[in-house]
C-alpha cells in the first residue's frame, strides 16, 4: 500500500509540474493570484488534490485554493476557469458525458494511474455459491436477503450511470438503487458488516478494492 501511494504522489507531482510549467506558462507561474483544485467528496480525490497543493505552493509558490463540488459542476468550472484542476476525471468512459459536454475547453494532462475499476461488491461473508454474480441477483431468494436495493453514492456520480445500465442489462428491475453520499454508503456498509446482513453497494479502485 505505501508503494502503491508514493507511485500515486509521484505521478500527480508529474501532472502538476506539466500544469505550472506548460499550461498555465512563465507568466501565470509567477502570478500570485491562486489555482483553484476542485474537490468532489470521494476520499481518492481528496487525497489528489491535497498532493497537488503541496506541490504547486512548495515548488512554485503559488497559492492553491480548494471549491468542493460535485463531479458535473468540476467539469463545468474548470471549463470556464483557465487557473483550474480537477484531479479525478475518471476516463474513457465514466465521466464520458461530462466531458463530452465541455469538449475543447479543457485539456486532458494525461493519467494519474490505469486500471481503474468500477463495479458492485457484498461482504466476503456472502456465500460465493449463493451471491457470486451480478445474474445471481435474480434469484428471488437472494433479492429477498438483499432487501431487493442496491446501496449507491451521490447521483452525479458516473458509477451510478453505469450502475442504472447494468440495472437494465440484467433484468434487475425489482430493485432500487439508493442514491447517498459516499459516507453514508460506508456507514451502510458497516452496519450491515457488523449485524452480518447481505449488502450490495457500488464500488470501485482505487479506493475500493
């Protein structure tokens, strides 16, 4: 774990030194005015954006400001904000429609880190044989135990776009999927890891695994 974050640190130093000294140039560099990093709530994110920070003010001296916003308005803001960041747009397909919409205005850096997951997952004590598929699902025992829901995150997230589209792929129209923020997902899964109930909740890695 502490080699994958160094990998982590020293691959967003590397995008952030590609911003102070390549996008924003010479000029902007030496401003004072500040860089703005917007923050979605995902703990992944978070972390991103607070390496960056220590970078951008400790090699090149400028101040960096933090606006927490949902994905869509991340998208939107550094479209219109040519002194801008955000750390975590998860691509090609995730957050394909967010970047579709602000096309040319913003400028894709390169990537943070590859292989990338998003998915649902349920306790390791859910039987493999029981619960081991997406298509055990359908079982009407299983959606029983389930509580026929699916336990999500914020609705803008792109997870949840896909989420709906796996919904619809596998026949799962009996079950509803919870829309929350991502600590309220934690805190469901912990109460249901605790009482040793059966739980399904969107996931993904790196964060998830």
């Amino acid at each position: 774990m502490a080699d994958a974050m160094k990998r982590a640190c020293v691959c967003i130093a590397a995008v952030v030194y590609a911003v102070a000294g390549v996008a924003f140039g010479p000029a902007l560099a030496d401003d004072s005015e500040p860089i703005r990093i917007y923050v979605d709530e995902y703990a992944e994110g978070q972390v991103m954006s607070h390496v960056a920070k220590k970078v951008i003010e400790s090699e090149y001296g400028i101040p960096v400001e933090f606006k927490n916003v949902a994905v869509g308005p991340a998208f939107l803001g550094v479209a219109k904000d040519e002194r801008s960041l955000f750390l975590v747009a998860w691509l090609p397909r995730t957050h394909a429609a967010y970047m579709e919409r602000v096309g040319d205005e913003v400028d894709n850096l390169g990537e943070l880190f590859d292989g990338a997951r998003l998915g649902w997952a349920v306790p390791a004590y859910v039987p493999e044989d029981e619960l081991g598929t997406i298509a055990d699902m359908g079982k009407a025992d299983v959606r029983e135990r389930l509580g026929g829901t699916i336990q999500g995150i914020s609705a803008g997230a792109g997870l949840m776009q896909v989420s709906e589209e796996v919904i619809d792929d596998y026949g799962l129209d009996d079950y509803r999927l919870i829309t929350a923020s991502s600590a309220a997902m934690t805190a469901a899964l912990k109460r249901a890891i605790d009482d040793e109930e059966w739980i399904v909740v969107t996931a993904w890695s790196p964060h998830w695994k």
